[in-house]
C-alpha cells in the first residue's frame, strides 16, 4: 500500500470518527466529498468546521466536483491544488461563508476566477502559486480585508502590483515580497561590498608587513650567504696550502729516494735531503692542523646560509601569494561595489 493510500485511510477514519459529533448536513456533506474523491474532517474534536482536501484524490476534480460545496458555511480550509478546476468552478465557492483558508496552486485559475471569491467575509490565506493570475488579479483581492496571507510565486504579478495590494490591506504579507525581497538583496549586497573592502585593507596591511619580512630576510640570507663564502673561502685556501705541502713533500721523498739509490751520491746531499724531507713534513703537519678548524666552521655557515635562502624563499612565496589574494580580493570588491550600486539604480528607477 503506497504513502498516499496510507494516509486517505487514516485522514478517513479520522473523519469518521469524528463526524460523530457532525450535524446531519455536514455528515452528507462529508460523504459526497468523499464519493467524490476528497477527503473531509473536523478541524478539532471541540471544532467542527471541515477541513476540506481533494488535492489527493484518484480521480479528476473538475467544476463538477465544486458543486457539492455550494452554500457550505461549515467549511474552514479548502485545498484544490493541482485539480483541473477553472474560473467557472469558483463560482461555486462564493458562497463558503466560513472559509478561512483555499489553496489554488497549479490550477488554471485566473483573474476572472478570482472575482467569485472576493465576498468571501473571513478568507485569511490564499494560494494562487503557479496560476494565471496577473497585478489585475490582484487589484481585486484588495477588497477582502480578511486577507493575511498570499502565495505568488511563478505567476505574472510584478512589484507593482503587489505594493497596490499592500496599501489596501496593509497587514497582507505576500510570498514572495518582491520589495522587501529587493531591499534584502540590496542590504545583502552593501553589506558583502563592505566586507570586501575591509578584506581589501587588511590584506594590503599583511602585503605590506609580508614585503618588510621579504626585506628583512633577503637581506639576512646576503648576510649569511657572504660569511658562508668567507669561511669556505678561508677552509679552500687551507686545502690549498696543504695540497702545496703534501706535493712538496712527495717531490722530498723522491728526491731522497733517487739519492739514495744512487751509490755514488754525496753523503752530505743525501743529509740535506733528509732534512729537506723533515721540514717538509713539517709544513704538512702545519697545513693539517690549519685545516681541521676550519671544516666545522664552514659547514655552520653552509647550514645558515641555507636555512637563511629558505626563509627568504617562504617570505618570498607567501608575499607573492598575498599579492595574488590582494589582485582577487580587490577584483571581487570592485564586482560587488558596482552589484550593490546597479541595484540601488534599479531601486531608484522602480521609484523607491
């Protein structure tokens, strides 16, 4: 059994139930709603005005169908939407003396329609959604001063007639307030291009305390890039010096070594290249010993240059990524400053 099924069972053995209470009329007026397809209920156990639905029904409603309630002053609300009912039909409605609420929604209703509803004394919603109906429609409602509550979405009421309606029931609230709808969106739109501009400022402060930062880091990585030159520069010379040595004392040895293997070489060349060959190794020890102090220093350096052209690459980053947030932020306020300004313009133009 479908939803729908469901809840004509239910909403019909509500009714039943409570038409116990019904006068003899209202009883036959129940039954020949639901012979036609409706459904019909007390509003209350203690209130025996009729909530009157054909909106779900299995079968065509039509201006036929209308002609059972005719003169029926018990029924409170009314729902006929999406029926096949026309102008004519609500001509059988003018007598519902006690209707307070009718949905008309998607029906072929139009202004000729509306004029047999417009002595109905306690009427207080109307639903003409998706109607026919235009601002001359409208025209007409104002003399039910009953009237609190109107749909009209997707209809060809303007602004225009809405606000005809207003001054003549001025405690009507129509759905959709076309006005109160373009203030919104203008007050909406103000207050959008204001924040965007607020947003515009702040991050031209950030850009520019990102630019100080900028600034500060590149001149903090020429810094360190320069001592880290300085001391490689220094450990270099050092490596230098020692390649020199070790050179010089291999060119010691072989000197010795060549003297040595010649047995007709002086004793006393072959002392003066050993001591040649000592003072050479001397001058290695001393070049070792310069160049083992400047290994730690340099690699210090190395690591704080390269920690300095990070910082400076981020600084770098981030401040070109403000830049391109600032660009955006400016281009959306400017788009929203002239979407607030056209809006007044058009508010102008309708005469506010």
């Amino acid at each position: 059994m479908t939803t729908t099924r469901l809840m004509l069972c239910f909403l019909m053995l509500t009714s039943a139930v409570a038409a116990q209470d019904l006068s003899d009329a209202d009883k036959a007026l129940v039954q020949k709603i639901q012979d036609a397809g409706g459904q019909a209920m007390p509003l209350a156990k203690n209130d025996l005005r009729l909530t009157v639905a054909f909106h779900l029904a299995d079968r065509e409603i039509n201006d036929e169908t209308l002609a059972i309630l005719k003169d029926a002053a018990s029924i409170h609300s009314l729902n006929l939407r999406g029926t096949k009912i026309t102008d004519a039909g609500l001509a059988h409605l003018s007598g519902l003396s006690g209707l307070t609420r009718l949905h008309l929604e998607k029906t072929a209703i139009t202004d000729a329609g509306l004029a047999h509803i417009l002595a109905l004394p306690a009427l207080e919603y109307l639903n003409l959604y998706e109607t026919k109906i235009t601002d001359a429609g409208l025209a007409q409602l104002g003399s039910i001063k009953s009237l609190r509550r109107l749909f009209v979405w997707q209809t060809a009421v303007t602004e225009a007639g809405e606000e005809t309606l207003k001054a003549a029931v001025p405690e009507i609230q129509i759905v959709p307030d076309f006005r109160k709808d373009r203030d919104r969106e203008i007050a909406e739109a103000g207050r959008a291009a204001e924040d965007a501009g607020k947003l515009v400022e702040e991050l031209a402060a950030a850009s520019e305390a990102q630019n100080k930062v900028v600034a500060e880091t590149a001149a903090a990585n020429d810094a360190a890039a320069k001592a880290h030159a300085e001391a490689q520069g220094a450990l270099d010379a050092a490596n230098k010096a020692l390649e020199a040595a070790n050179a010089a004392k291999a060119a010691a040895d072989k000197a010795l070594a060549d003297l040595k293997a010649d047995p007709n070489s002086p004793a006393d060349a072959v002392t003066a290249a050993e001591a040649a060959v000592a003072e050479a190794q001397k001058t290695v020890e001393t070049a070792t010993a310069a160049v083992e102090p400047l290994k730690k220093p340099a690699e210090e350096k190395k690591a704080a240059a390269d920690e300095a052209k990070k910082k400076a690459d981020e600084a770098v980053a981030k401040a070109n990524e403000m830049k391109t947030r600032s660009e955006e932020a400016v281009k959306k306020a400017t788009e929203l400053k002239a979407r607030a300004e056209e809006l007044k313009a058009k508010a102008a133009a309708a005469g506010k």
